[in-house]
C-alpha cells in the first residue's frame, strides 16, 4: 500500500502542486487583523467547489457572528471583539469513512496582508516556481497546509484506497484576527478523535505553544514648554522607568520556570507613542506589549495579575503616579497549548516514520495559534505539523518548499491510515 501510495503521489503531484497555486492567487487576506474585515470567502468558495468535485459527504457554510466569539470570551477568556464578519464564513467539510472515529485537519483561510508589494520580486498573487519553492502570498502561512490536508484525502481516493475513518476539512477564516475562526468552529460543537492544525512546522511535530497577552498601557503625565521641563511632567519618562520595571519581571520569570519544549516567559514591548514636539513635554504616552507564557506552569490571570502588580506597586511609590494611575487594559489574549503523548500522537510518529524512513523530531513553538483552542476548550487530542517553515509567515516573497509540500500529503494520507487502524476502546 506504502508503495502505491508513492507511485499515485508522483503521478499526480502537477495536479496537487495545480491546486495550490489556484488557491494561492486567490486574495483571501485579513483586514486590520480582522477588525476591517477580510476577503476569505472566494478561497471558500474555490474550496467549496474543489470539496464537491471529490465527493465530500457534507459540507457546511458557518457565517462568523459577534455572540459566538463574545460567549467564548465570557467562558473561556478566547477571541477579540468588535471584527467585521460581513461575507465571512468557515467551511467544514466530511469524507465518510468505514468508522466512526475521526480526524480532523483545521487550517486558516485567511493571510496577513503583503504589506509593501514593491519589495516582492512578482505579486503576492501571481504564483511562481523558482528552484524548487512555490512564492506566493499565503504559500506556508498556510493555504500550504491546508491544501495538502485536502490532497491527502485526494490521494487516498486517487489510489482507490478506502477511507477507513471519517475526515474531516476544517476551513476557517479571521485565525490572523487572533482565531476566531477555530474559536466559532469549538463552540459551534465541532470535534474529533484527533486534529492536526495545519500550521507550518519545519517538518517537525509540534506539542506545545506558548500562551499570549497583548497589553496596552496608558500614563498621563503633564505638558509644558520644554525651556521649563521641570514644571512639567514627561509621560514618555514615567513610561521608560515603568518598562524598565517589567524588564525586572520578566527576569524574575526567566529565573523561575523551564519548559522541556519551549523557551523562557518573556515580555516584549513593541510599540511606543508619546507626546507631540521635541519642544513639549510629553503629556501622555502610551505602550503596547505582549506577554509569553508557558503552558501547565503559568495561567492568563496570574500573568495579568503580576504585570498589573508589578506597574501598580511603581506608580504608588511615584508622587506623580500615585495621583495619576497608568491606564491598564487587555486587547488580545490566547492560552498556551500542550500535548503530553497519547495514542494519537503515537499513532503520528508511526505516520511520519512510514511516509519518511526516519522519527519525526518533536519540538514547542514559541508562537501562539489555534492548537490551543482544540486542545484546551474542544478537549480533542491535538498536534501540530505543516508544510513550510515559522519564518516564511509574515513575509516578504513568501514561499514554500514543493517537496515539503508534497511529502506532507503523503505523511496526512499515512496518518489517516494509521489512525484508522485504532479502536476506541483500546485508548
């Protein structure tokens, strides 16, 4: 079977390749991360039709809604308010199997923008090969595997190979939002024995990430002609000395917890905005960080419980301070996600070393992403594998590497099989 396998995959890995780079030229990107909205629903579409032509069992259309993602919030501290979901919809889509038990593959439809298109050597949506990498907007982040989820099942078929369990193609928009998309797609119930997030990996097995807080903070201060600085009060300086304590924070966690998978706790501060003329003195500024977290040590609250802490217990010994508390508010947050073997894992190590002579190296990932919400709120067995490398998300003359692509289909199609082979009752 191993073989035929091979033998139908080069065969028709033009048509596989075909697919993608149809998907890739379809412009699918998030707006303003969501908030302005996004242009998914021609790339649902196209996957609609491409799903229908390889005989999906059913296929369902859920339109994205702001009371979904506002009781996830309530519950479980999940999702970003206020996005436009006008023509924004998820897709699922399931091959009936010979069993009950199932596999889900769950992918983003939706992109970054391509930022300055000028830098990119062709269009971020004119697909081109060029030794060995298709480049293209979304290439690994991630119609690359999505598309190769979609392939694996093509493969069986084409290979006249029965499906032995259920499949199931979880399509979703607005993940680069921060995963409302996934988040919809939980609370709307969706589930499986085992689910793949289909995020590029660097062809290794990905069992942990770690959490995310975004955090603004606001610190008013007190503005002057700077010929008479001291009658003012710098709202830039009071934020410097307040960041320059979190460095302190940060160092404590770096102290104090280790993860086998994952790096240190850290704590970036990636924007700073203040005051109006080099002749004034900054009356107001504000900063926006993001917090790091790691999975089964650390939680969101006491995260946001020692920042909030740390800031307050500095503005209290400050005279201006004191009177004048820093604004402190939350704008983005995602739990950490941790996978501790099990069946399911077990059966993609044997997956992997099928399709690729060779075990598979497991590593955490220091980026968030929706891994956490079908593991930690679904409570499905979950890992983490795709095609292309971390660092091609996000950028410039994005590309993906066609024989990762195409092994990646063989190692989706060997993992349908292999968790075909287990029975229910033996976990």
């Amino acid at each position: 079977m191993m073989e035929k396998l091979r033998e139908v995959l080069e065969k028709n890995k033009e048509e596989y390749i075909k697919y993608l780079s149809e998907l890739i030229a379809i412009d699918t990107q998030d707006l303003g991360h969501g908030i302005a909205g996004g242009r998914e629903k021609e790339g649902q579409d196209y996957l609609i039709r491409l799903l229908e032509a390889m005989g999906v069992d059913e296929i369902e259309r859920d339109q994205m809604t702001e009371e979904t993602i506002t009781e996830s919030i309530e519950k479980y501290k999940e999702g970003n308010p206020g996005h436009d979901y006008d023509g924004r919809y998820n897709v699922y889509g399931v091959f009936k199997g010979q069993k009950s038990r199932s596999l889900m593959f769950n992918g983003h439809m939706d992109t970054m923008p391509p930022g300055d298109e000028s830098l990119w050597t062709s269009s971020p949506h004119t697909p081109r090969i060029e030794d060995g990498r298709l480049y293209g907007l979304g290439a690994a982040d991630m119609k690359g595997g999505l598309m190769a989820s979609v392939m694996a099942v093509k493969l069986l078929k084409d290979a006249k190979i029965p499906l032995p369990l259920d499949v199931h193609i979880c399509s979703v928009c607005d993940e680069e939002g921060g995963g409302n998309g996934s988040i919809q797609a939980v609370m709307r119930g969706k589930r499986a024995d085992g689910v793949v997030v289909c995020e590029p990996t660097s062809r290794e097995l990905i069992l942990a990430h770690m959490g995310f807080v975004f955090m603004k903070v606001k610190i008013t201060g007190k503005s002057n002609h700077s010929g008479a600085k001291w009658l003012g009060v710098s709202a830039i300086e009071k934020a410097v000395k307040i960041m320059e304590r979190l460095n302190e924070l940060e160092h404590r966690w770096l102290l104090t917890y280790k993860h086998p998978l994952l790096p240190a706790p850290n704590l970036n501060v990636g924007t700073i905005h203040g005051g109006c003329a080099g002749s004034t003195v900054a009356g107001d500024c504000e900063f926006e960080m993001c917090i790091h977290y790691l999975p089964g040590q650390m939680s969101h609250d006491q995260v946001v419980s020692e920042v909030t802490d740390e800031i307050r217990r500095f503005a209290e010994s400050d005279l201006w301070l004191r009177e004048h508390m820093p604004e402190i508010s939350i704008y983005q947050a995602g739990g950490p996600f941790e996978m501790e073997g099990g069946p399911f894992v077990e059966s993609f190590k044997r997956a992997f070393e099928n399709a690729e002579g060779k075990p598979v190296v497991i590593k955490g990932s220091p980026a968030g992403c929706d891994s956490r919400l079908w593991r930690n709120i679904a409570g499905c067995p979950t890992v983490q594998f795709g095609p292309g490398d971390l660092e091609q998300c996000h950028a410039i003359n994005e590309h993906i590497s066609i024989k990762d692509y195409i092994e990646t289909i063989h190692i989706y199609a060997q993992l349908i099989l292999e968790w075909g082979k287990e029975d229910k009752a033996d976990e």
